[in-house]
C-alpha cells in the first residue's frame, strides 16, 4: 500500500530469538528498523536488548497488556547507545514509531508474543485460520 511503512512482527523474548530476529532483519530489510519492544518481566531483558540494540535506530518501550509485564522505563535503560523513549501502551508506542519513520524505514514490534498479538489488532491484520498443515 503506497505510504504505508512495512512492519515486522516478531515474539523473539530470548537470546537466541532477539539474536535470530536482528540476523533476519540485516538480511532482508538491509538497514536498521524503528524497533518497539515491551517484555515479560521474568525474560532476559538485558540478553534481548544486547541482540537487538544493534539493528535498531531508535527504541519505542512499552509494556504488553499483561500482569507479568516488565517495567519499560528499566528496559529503556538497557539502550545505551540508541535513543529510547518509554510508552503507557503499545498504541502510542507505534504512533510515536510511524510519526517519526521517514520514508524507506522499517518498524519492528518485538519483544513478547502478547504484543505482538496485540500489535496484530491494533494493526488490523487477520488471524490466520491455519498456522501450520
């Protein structure tokens, strides 16, 4: 759709997801994303950021909608050479991200399948019927 920034759902929420997500990313995107993340606080946190902070030019924190989410502003910490800003939800999270893409760039929402679930709703896109044959 003309205008319409591409968005990359991912529920990497461990090491060797986050490091999976940013060898993807490199290869087909080809340069670095806006990426929103929100975590469940009994994740590696610091494991995830390490993988992705990398591929990311800027960082939108926010929580998932869940009781076991991790606080955003600790994880926003976390970016230590990366701009991050700290969001209530994930909705003005992604407005945030697509207010400042330009165009060419990429969003990522990542960090928890719950946001990513979420994310799906917000985004409008349909739950697939079949997952796998």
């Amino acid at each position: 759709m003309p205008g319409t920034l591409p968005v990359v759902l991912d529920g990497a929420h461990n090491d060797g997801s986050a490091e999976a997500l940013a060898v993807a990313i490199r290869a087909e995107v080809g340069q670095r994303v806006r990426l929103i993340i929100g975590m469940m606080r009994d994740k590696d946190a610091r494991a995830v950021v390490r993988a992705l902070a990398p591929i990311a030019s800027a960082v939108y924190v926010t929580r998932p909608d869940s009781p076991r989410a991790a606080d955003p502003a600790a994880i926003a910490r976390l970016f230590h050479r990366v701009p991050a800003r700290v969001f209530d939800d994930l909705a003005s999270a992604l407005g945030a991200a697509r207010a400042d893409a330009r165009i060419g760039e990429t969003l990522c929402v990542t960090g928890s399948l719950a946001l990513v679930g979420q994310a799906r709703d917000l985004l409008g896109l349909p739950v697939a019927a079949r997952l796998w044959d």
